[in-house]
C-alpha cells in the first residue's frame, strides 16, 4: 500500500512539473490591434485617428491643362503661365500645359466648446516654359511650383489663418466654371491671410466679420501709382508709375451678412480698405500723402433647384469698388498688361493697354481714389448625371478720378501722336460656354471656351519706345480695342 501511494504521489508531482513547464513556454498574449475606425460625425471619408477623438480626412485632385490660344484669359503678359501672351507674335506660347496635384487635409475634433477644426490645402504645379522677346529670344526655366491655399484653425465660430475670403460669392470668380480672369467680383481662391468670426442665427442666417491682409493674397493689393517716375517704356505695358505703397497700418475690414436655404444663397459684403502711400520721393524729407480709406460692396445671388433641370443652378453678383479695385478686377486678374493685333491705319500695329489701381497720386498732391463696377453671372444645365454644360460672363468697368487721369495722362503726351485722346478708363468683359463630361465618379473631362475683350478708351496712335520682352520695336502703334479667344482643355481625377 504504502509503494502505490509513493507512485501516486510521484506520478503528480511529475504531471505538475510538466504542466508548469509547459505553462511558462506559452507566448505572452499580444496586445489587441487598433484598427482604422470610420467617423460618421462629419461625413463621409472621415476616420479616427488610432488612439485619439480627432478624425481626420484627407483628400484632393490630379489635374492635367492645355490651354489654347495665345492671348487673352489664361494668357495675358504678366501671367505666371504664359509671358507676352498679349503679343501675338513668335514669341507667344499659342498653347500650354500645367499638371496639377491638390492635396487637402481636414481634421475635426469634438470638445465641450463645440468642434475644433484644422483645414490645409497644398498644391504642387509644373507649368510650360515662356519666350522672352530678346535678341536671341530667351526661355524661362521651367520648374515645380507649391501653394498653400487653405492653413486655418476654426474654433467657437472664430477662423485663424488662410483661406478664402468672406467678401468673396462661394463659387468665387466661376460663377459656372470658365477661366481665371473673369472680372465682376472679388475672388481669393488661392486663399488670404485673416482673423474671422461667423455667427449663426439658424435657418441658414449667418453674419460675419473680419479682418484681412489683403497683401497676402495672391498678387496682393491693386496698384498704388506715384505717376511721378512713371516712364515711356512702363506706360506702354500699362505701368503708370511706381506702386507706391508703404507699410501695412491696418488691415481690411470686412462683413457680410448670408441666407444659405434650399432654394439658394443670397449674401451682402462689405470692405473697407486703407491706402497707405509711401513717399513723394525715395526719402523721408520728399514727404507723403495722407491716407484715405476705400471701400466696396458686393451682393451675390444663388438659385437652385430651377424648372430646367435637377442640380441647375443660376449664380450672379454685382460689386461696386472706391479705392479697393481687387474686389471688383480679383486676385487673378493682371493688374496691368497689353495686347497687340493688327491695324488698318498703316501703323505698325495695334496695341490696347490698361493699367489697375486703388489710386494715384503726383509729387505734392494727395491720392485720388479709382472707382469700379462690375457684373458677373453663369448658368449651369444637368443634361443627365454624366454631361454638363454652363454659359457664364464677366464685364467690369474702371475709372480714373479727374485728379488722377490729369497725371497720367501728362507722362501721356509724351508719347501721343497729334490729334490723339489719352484717357485710361477701359471697360473689360469675359463671355464663354464649357461642357464637363464625366464618364465615373470624381473623374472629370472639360472643354471650356471663352473670349475676352479689352476696351479702351484712348485714341489714335502713339510713337512707342517699344517692349523688349514681347520684340515690339520702337514705331506708331495705333490705340485699339483687343480681343482674344481661348480654349481649355481639362482632366481632372478628384478623391
């Protein structure tokens, strides 16, 4: 008895041993996976950022461009894209390309405060390369651009950063697509830096304010001219003189007031803009002259939900400027540029050229504000969920005050044929047509067409010093309305 109880005994302290040993040999349980979880919260494409409340969103397009034509909308002389697109000659680019890759990121965040949000927007292009009139001519380098367009922080109503302005209608200077250069209201598309606060009263009823540096928009402020160093060869690309602004003492100050329903949108805008010169002279002793505020309105108008069609829709607006001249002609309008074509004179040719501004000023005097209105309206039509086609337009008057137009037109004499005009108001206008076919979701094909007109209000004929950049020799050019005519072609994959 006693030697079974001693095998029975052994036999357990053995199967304990084992199962011991076997015990610590077991992995160690790995710690659970975190996976990618949707956030619904705020629509579709949102995730949780893994071991964090915030979600997140990322997002953008690939975009490729051929543009053809060689003057007008995406062509005028000082575009980034196409140098001496006004010149109409051999060193004209009658056509070019740009490939484009926007990427975006939205994060938002839910608080006791309410939702915390973050929004960047980066966009790298790669554009053709551009001929400058010279003897031999000369080719720009062509190299990869970045813009950041949208970097803001949105907090209780507030926005801190960049992004587009609350001046601007929502659909910016494409009231139904069309091309950058249409004039008739503001447009910051590619973002401007600013403080901003929006109530919401419900029932789509918001008003906001805020203050803006328009100087970080793109291209920044209208032209300031000091008509005092102005010269024959500026004159002649629509450069009056020297822009002359100073320092920044404050910034834009702005408003609006926005019904956006069902049945549409209906926004009112304000501005008020200072001009701040700098000096008479290139020191201090030269003296200045006092500020003066300018100021604009805006109201835009959206209809949707019309008898024509599912997803149509009317966009229009209308702007009156003092002093503030980027909110009518916008952030992607030439501030000054020419065009060239033909004449029936026996001049050289023909040329048209217009210079922008806020004001001007002359040695002694003060600043003389520019005024300006314009009108802009596009109508898109849903053939059916694939095809779409749109009709829009543009047309924008500027004039000089009397003060001003008597300095300019004094550097004009100089180089006036006898029995010609100066006067450098001109009216400008952008009509065209575009159809997007869209074969699948978020891929996109367009083909837009636009002409663009310049009406000028000098006459007769000027002796020109000539503009090297565009091979114009020195001659008589007789003083012409310009026209152009431009197509693009786009396809763009959004996702």
């Amino acid at each position: 008895m006693k030697v079974v109880k001693s095998l029975l005994l052994g036999t357990a302290a053995t199967l304990i041993a084992v199962g011991g040993a076997q015990a610590a040999d077991l992995p160690v349980k790995a710690k659970a996976v975190e996976y990618v979880k949707v956030c619904s919260l705020y629509g579709a494409g949102f995730y949780y950022m893994p071991g964090t409340d915030t979600c997140i969103k990322l997002g953008g397009y690939l975009r490729a461009d051929a543009i053809l034509g060689g003057a007008g909308d995406y062509g005028f002389n000082n575009s980034t894209s196409s140098a001496n697109g006004g010149s109409n000659n051999r060193v004209t680019n009658y056509y070019y390309s740009r490939a484009r890759f926007d990427f975006n990121v939205d994060t938002r965040t839910a608080t006791e405060y309410g939702v915390v949000r973050t929004y960047a927007d980066m966009v790298f292009s790669y554009d053709s390369t551009n001929a400058t009139g010279s003897n031999p001519s000369t080719i720009s380098s062509s190299a990869a651009t970045l813009g950041l367009y949208h970097a803001f922080i949105q907090f209780a109503g507030f926005t801190f950063g960049r992004t587009v302005s609350i001046f601007d209608a929502p659909w910016q200077s494409y009231p139904a697509g069309g091309p950058d250069t249409i004039p008739g209201g503001s447009n910051h598309v590619n973002g401007v830096n600013q403080a901003a606060y929006t109530a919401d009263f419900g029932q789509g009823i918001t008003a906001s304010f805020a203050l803006q540096d328009e100087t970080s928009a793109n291209n920044g402020q209208s032209n300031l001219w000091n008509v005092s160093s102005g010269t024959a060869a500026q004159f002649v690309t629509g450069v009056y003189g020297a822009n002359d602004w100073g320092g920044t003492r404050s910034p834009d100050i702005l408003g609006n007031v926005r019904v956006d329903q069902a049945w549409g949108l209906a926004q009112l805008s304000v501005v008020g803009h200072d001009l701040h010169a700098g000096y008479y002279g290139t020191t201090e002793p030269s003296g200045h002259p006092a500020d003066k505020w300018g100021w604009a309105v805006q109201g835009a108008l959206s209809i949707k939900n019309i008898p024509t069609g599912a997803g149509d829709v009317i966009n229009l607006q209308a702007v009156y400027t003092d002093g503030a001249t980027r909110y009518n002609f916008q952030s992607l309008f030439p501030q000054s540029f020419f065009m060239f074509s033909g004449s029936g004179t026996g001049a050289y040719q023909s040329t048209g050229f217009a210079g922008l501004a806020d004001g001007v000023f002359g040695t002694g005097t003060g600043i003389d504000t520019v005024k300006t209105w314009g009108l802009r309206g596009g109508y898109t039509h849903n053939w059916n969920p694939n095809w779409a086609s749109a009709v829009y337009g543009g047309y924008a008057q500027l004039k000089y005050g009397d003060s001003g137009k008597a300095l300019i037109c004094t550097n004009f004499a100089g180089i006036a044929v006898a029995g010609s005009t100066c006067n450098p108001d001109f009216n400008f206008a952008v009509v065209g047509v575009n159809t997007v076919w869209t074969p699948v979701k978020n891929l996109a094909f367009t083909a837009d067409l636009s002409w663009s007109r310049l009406d000028q209000k000098y006459s007769g004929a000027i002796n020109s010093p000539g503009v090297a950049s565009a091979a114009k020799p020195a001659a008589v050019y007789e003083l012409k309305d310009q026209n152009s005519v431009t197509m693009m072609l786009r396809a763009q994959r959004n996702f």
